[in-house]
C-alpha cells in the first residue's frame, strides 16, 4: 500500500519527511541498510549478507507498494535517507492476514531525535487503515532503545525465544516478541501532531 507522505519538525530543529519508499529510493535503501547493520548488531543481517542489487530492491518496493497490508517507508533528513521501516502484512493466508509484522532501521546519527516514533505512528495508522487488527515484532534482549521505543508505543510482550540469534562471536541474544492490538492502540499517540 502507498502511505501519504508527512512532515514534521525534529526535537532537533530540522524537518522529517516520511513517504512511502519508491523506485529511486532503491539505492540508498541499500546503502542505508548496510551501514545500520555496521551501526547494530540488533539488525537480523550482518553489513555483508545485504547483498541486494538495484533491480532486486526495486522488485521488493514493487511488492509493498501492490501488497494491501504492507508497506514500507522510508524517512528523509535535509534530503538524506535516515530511516527504513516496514510492515509485512500476511495477505496470502485468510488465517493469518489481520497480522503484520514490523521492523525498522534508523541511522545512528539519528537516534533519539523521535524518528523511530514518528514512523512507528504512522505506520500504525497505516495498518488500522488497511484493516489489520494486530501488528507484531521481535526485538533482542538488550536492544534498551527499541525496547523503550516499542513499549512507549503500546506494544506489549508476549514471550521470549531463547537463543534467537547467535553472533560470530558465538554471543546468544534471546528474542522478546511483542504485540499491538490496534483496537487498544493508544488514540492519543495517533492523532498527537507532533507525529
Ligand atoms: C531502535 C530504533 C529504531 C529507535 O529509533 P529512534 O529514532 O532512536 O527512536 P526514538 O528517538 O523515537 O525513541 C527512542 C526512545 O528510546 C529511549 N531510549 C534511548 N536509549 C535508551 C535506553 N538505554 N534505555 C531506555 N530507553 C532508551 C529514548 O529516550 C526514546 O524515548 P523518548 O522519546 O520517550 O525519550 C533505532 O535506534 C535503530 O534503528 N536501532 C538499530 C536497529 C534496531 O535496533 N532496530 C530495531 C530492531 S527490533
């Protein structure tokens, strides 16, 4: 699905854009992703297994932009490519198609500005609009500012997987995975301006 695009000041100062990713955000989708992968081992994928071309990015960005519950925004700075977020809705399988599931990846020299906030609420909005009762995430033991940002947002825990990812170092992170149930979403977060 397309999301409209919004605008809104940074604690900062400095003016967020948020829109739906497009073909020619490909490339420093791209790029974006490795160096957050550089910035944070929280991320699933190490610098060196995104290995996506232009043409494969484009074909991803096609299928959110076709897919009736999913979407993926992209979040730009004074014309910088800062953040990549997106929710995968389950389309396919009546079953399962009321659940998306979340994730999002902000530059480090951006954290802490709202960034995550501002997106996560309009990504909300988003799958409220498209009809999904529940969006899901998993987030790593350890991961303090996701943590707080997920819980701030109404998100809540439902279980942890032990052992999810092990590093190259051979360290294990558990896993929390969590829930937000959009009939209990918090209203004022949503229609706040400043998100
Ligand atoms: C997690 C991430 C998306 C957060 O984005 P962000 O733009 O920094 O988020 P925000 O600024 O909107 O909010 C972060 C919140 O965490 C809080 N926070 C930061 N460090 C914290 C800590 N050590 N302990 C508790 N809370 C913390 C901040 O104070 C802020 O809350 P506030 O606005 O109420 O003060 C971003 O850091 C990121 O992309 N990290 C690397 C990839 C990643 O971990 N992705 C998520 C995978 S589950």
């Amino acid at each position: 699905m397309r999301v409209a695009r919004r605008e809104s000041i940074l604690k900062d100062g400095r003016r967020l854009v948020i829109r739906s990713a497009d073909r020619v955000d490909a490339l420093d989708m791209i790029d974006c992703l490795k160096q957050v992968a550089t910035e944070s081992t929280f991320l699933l994928s190490y610098p060196d297994e995104i290995t996506y071309t232009e043409s494969e990015e484009i074909s991803i960005i096609d299928r959110f932009l076709n897919a009736p519950t999913s979407a993926m925004l992209v979040a730009f700075v004074d014309n910088r490519l800062v953040a990549i977020s997106s929710i995968m809705g389950q389309s396919r399988r009546r079953k399962m198609c009321h659940r998306a599931e979340l994730g999002i990846s902000v530059l480090r020299d951006y954290w802490g500005l709202g960034i995550g906030a501002r997106i996560l609420a309009t990504l909300i909005e988003a799958a409220k609009n498209a009809g999904l009762e529940q969006i899901e995430l998993g987030v790593f033991t350890g991961n303090k500012r996701a943590l707080a940002l997920y819980r701030k947002m109404g998100f809540v825990e439902t279980g942890l997987v032990p052992q999810a990812a092990k590093l190259d170092d051979g360290t294990y992170y558990d896993e929390h995975r969590m829930v937000l149930m959009l009939d209990r979403a918090i209203e004022d977060v949503l229609i706040n301006p400043e998100y």
